[in-house]
C-alpha cells in the first residue's frame, strides 16, 4: 500500500472540501491545488502548493488550460515499482502525487436550466476528467476521489492506517470515476446531439441515466429492481413526484403510476383516472373532482381495487373521504388540503404522491423497451389523430356523440391492445384490454353497459379487421365507432355501421400498445 503524502484538490463542487483538506493537513499530507479552490482553502488556514507553481507553468486561457501539464500527468502515471519511471521523474524533478480530489464543472445541471448553448460549453470539464481518468488507471498507486460523499470514509481509513488505503478501496475509487467520467461524457454527446444533429436513432446509443435508489423487488419477488432517472426530465414524471405518506414505491406502483400520470396528462378537464396493471380500468371528466372520481370508480369498482388513482386537482376532503373507502396502492395529485392528507394518512400503507404540474404532455422524445439482446426504440406516441380524420358513414355524430367519441379515443390510445373503450359523454363505461381477439376486447367492454344511454360512443385504437365488433356493438346499443381504419374489409365494417345506423369516424392514426 502507497503512503499518501501529497494531494491534488481541484473541486467544482465544494461541499465538505475545506473539512476534508483540514484533516489531510492534521496528518501532514501536502496539499496542491487549482484557482477558486486553492483561494477558500487559504482562507480556512489550509496551507496550499498552487498548481502553477507545482507545474512551473501559469493557468492560462481564463482558466481553460491549469493542470494539463506533463508534470502533473507523469505524477499521475508513474508506475512506481518501474525503475525507469521513477528515474525519469527524478530526472524532470517531478514529485509524486499520491491522492488526486478532483469533481468536475456541473455540466448536466446547466443544461437542466436551459442555459445557453455558450454557457453550456464553458461547463465541459477537460482537465477534471483528464485528471480522473489518469489517477483512476493507476490506480495499484493512486488514489482518486471525485465523490464528496467519499471524504469522511477516506479520511477515517487514513487516520487508522498510518496515511494508507487499502488496495480494494482504491480499486472502488477508481470504478466510481470511470462511472462518473462515462456519465459525463454521455450526457454531453446527448445533448450536443439534440443542438446539432436532432436525430432520435443515432449510430450509436448512448444512454444516460442515475441511479435514485434500489427497490425492494422488481416485477415479482425474485426478480431485484432500481429506478434510474434521465439527466434531464422536460415534464412531470412519477419520478419527480414527493411522497408524502406511505410504504416505499414498489417497481409494479412505478410502472402503474407512469402509466396513469401518461393519460391524465390528455386532459386539461377537471379528471380521474384509475389504473391497474398499466391499463386503465376507469377515466372521467367532470366539473368537480368527487364527480370525475365516483364516475371513474363507476366504471369498474372490482377492478379498482388495489389500483392506482391520479388526478389533475387538488384532493379535498370530500374526495379523500371517498378514496379512502376502496383499498389503493397509490394516489397521485398536484395538492392536498390539509383535512385530505390528515385522512389519506390514515390508511398506513397507501402510498400519497405530490406532483405539482399534471400537465398535457406534447413534448417529443423517444420510448426504450429491452428486448433479448438489444433494445427497441421508437418515438413517443403524443399525437392524437391523422391529419384527415374523417366521418365515413351516411349518418354523421351528433354533437354530444362526438364528444364521447374523442373522450373514448383518448383513453383508448392507452389500453393495452386490442382495446376497447365504451364512453359516454365524459366518462368511460366499460373498458376490454389485452385479447387476443378485438371481439373478445369489445364484449368486454359492453358487458359493463348496465343501463340505457342517449349516445354511446365505442373506440378502438386499431381498425376492426372483420365486422362482427360492429355487430356486437350495435346490439349492445352503441350509436358511434371511432377507429383508425385501414383494414381490408373497411367496406364491411363501414356497410354493417350503416345498417345499424351508428355513425363511424377514422381518425387515419392507430395507438397499439403491447
């Protein structure tokens, strides 16, 4: 084990640096360091080398230029057991370096505030990862920290080890900059991809995400799982929401609660949706909150039962009052008054998410799914309709008619397919998702029709590949379809619609979702 006798501290970040370097000095470590940390350092009574007198070279370039300099790098590649190094340092007058503390100029947090293209250059870090990557691969004799989280546990290993780390601790140093540096360096080439070439399937895929913590499970029980987060989140996400109340977040609650936020983000109405296993089994619209909600559970109160709800308004007493009659795994909203948390907090293990801004979500982006070997991507699906939509039957939809329709058609772009959305004005009345067979989807969804409506609108986010769905749904007392088209039999599916006098629009886009 080498003995660290000097230090290099050039630090971005400088949260706890003064109390570290204040113990390297206690234990008679010297200290080299880099402008604005070289000054705190002095300030706090910490005796520092400035690099440029360490290099026998000024910084130069406002900065630009202050530790790429062969007399650092060859202190921090020597190896030290090769007679050869060692003599040519010797020769050069080059001392060692022993420990290198180096954090890097906070690039993904100035482009998190949308700083100017300029800005956001000057915060690409050369000589920090030059640094890191140097001490990092020499590792068997250097020891590198770019983590303040990491000061208290290396400083206590030094005072009980005679200025010594053990060879595994300098190893996981060394693993945590090669993260740190790839990190970094990914985030940058996203970003200057997105400024220069905007181009979603690039050759190469780099992608780039943090991890937030370790969940307790994944899908099932012997499956392990952790929530990653992207640099730089442009919408609301279940990730940014703040839990106020409840067990931790299961990876099934994660996924149940994107998939919910996702089609409540369709609406700018007063809504609630309900959601269980990604799909949607209740949505309404409604002037008031506990109406959107009693009419959301209406549509299928067995299947809510431990779902999750999310709404666009603040919860009130009167609306916790009827959440917390039905057993739920999570509840997602912008606010609660202070009578609604102190009822929700009643239920011990209900999960309460504060999400500040539900709002629609248009912002253009990429979707990765994992498959064997590789991964598939595409583009987030944030359209609605074709650009001709079209009404394709004699009969046209009446006004309240083709507001269920497009009410139906908002929910239905996300059931999982072949889906199947019955509505009536804003409300859904029965929902078929995942068969095999769209007839299957659609008896389903009517088989939760109990009682007579003026309109009854019925959609399906891909076309009717035979006739019968339409058959089904006129003796089911559906009077308008709502459907992407393109099938080979629309001709068939447009007669049957006719015959039974349901007017049929094509919105010319469909919405699978496997």
């Amino acid at each position: 084990m080498t003995k660290i006798r000097r230090a290099l501290i050039s630090v971005s970040d400088k949260s706890g640096i003064v109390e570290f370097a204040k113990g390297l000095h206690t234990l008679k470590i010297e200290i080299v360091s880099t402008g604005g940390t070289a000054k705190l350092l002095k300030e706090n009574g910490i005796p520092v080398i400035e690099v440029s007198d360490y290099a026998g070279f000024p910084e130069m370039l406002d900065g630009r230029v202050k530790t790429l300099h062969p007399r650092i790098h060859a202190a921090l590649l020597a190896v030290r057991d090769d007679p050869e190094h060692m003599e040519q340092l010797k020769k050069h007058d080059i001392p060692l370096i022993d420990l290198v503390v180096v954090n890097l100029y906070p690039f993904e947090n100035t482009i998190k505030k949308r700083a100017s293209l300029e800005e956001a250059i000057e915060n690409i870090d050369i000589g920090g990862p030059a640094m890191l990557r140097s001490a990092a691969k020499n590792y068997k004799y250097i020891a590198v920290i770019a983590d303040p989280d990491k000061y208290n546990e290396v400083l206590e290993e030094l005072k009980g080890n005679d200025c010594k780390l053990s060879d595994e601790t300098k190893a996981k140093l060394a693993l945590d900059v090669f993260k740190l540096t790839s990190y970094y360096d990914s985030v940058i080439t996203n970003y200057l991809s997105e400024v220069y070439h905007k181009d979603p399937f690039p050759e190469f895929l780099n992608l780039t995400y943090k991890k937030i913590k370790n969940l307790r499970y994944g899908e099932n029980p012997h499956q392990r799982g952790a929530l990653y987060k992207e640099p730089v989140i442009r919408e609301p996400s279940i990730i940014d929401a703040v839990q106020l109340h409840g067990k931790e977040l299961s990876f099934n609650n994660i996924l149940d609660g994107d998939g919910a936020l996702e089609l409540l983000k369709e609406f700018e109405e007063t809504t609630a949706v309900i959601v269980k296993h990604t799909t949607p089994c209740g949505v309404a619209s409604a002037a008031k909150l506990i109406d959107a909600y009693n009419n959301a559970l209406a549509t299928d109160p067995e299947a809510a039962f431990g779902g999750i709800v999310a709404l666009n308004r603040e919860v009130t007493k009167e609306v916790a009052e009827e959440i917390s009659k039905l057993f739920l795994e999570v509840v997602i909203a912008p606010d609660y008054n202070k009578e609604a948390l102190e009822i929700l907090q009643q239920k011990k293990n209900l999960r309460v998410l504060s999400l500040r801004q539900i709002v629609l979500h248009k912002i253009p982006g990429r979707e990765i799914r994992g498959v064997g070997g590789g991964l598939l991507v595409q583009d987030r699906d944030i359209e609605l309709y074709g650009k001709d939509i079209e009404v394709v039957t004699e009969r046209k939809p009446t006004d309240n008619e083709r507001d269920s329709m497009i009410f139906a058609w908002k929910v239905c772009k996300h059931v999982k397919s072949n889906g199947i959305v019955v509505a009536s004005g804003n409300r859904t009345i029965g929902i078929g998702a995942g068969q095999m067979k769209r007839i299957d989807s659609a008896n389903i969804a009517m088989s939760r029709v109990k009682e007579k409506y003026k309109e009854l609108a019925l959609a399906s986010e891909a076309f009717f590949p035979f006739r019968d769905s339409i058959d089904s749904a006129a003796k089911g007392g559906i009077t308008a379809v709502i459907q992407p088209g393109g099938s080979i039999r629309d001709d068939e599916v447009i007669q049957a619609a006719n015959e039974e006098n349901i007017a049929m629009i094509f919105t010319k886009m469909r919405h699978l979702r496997h």
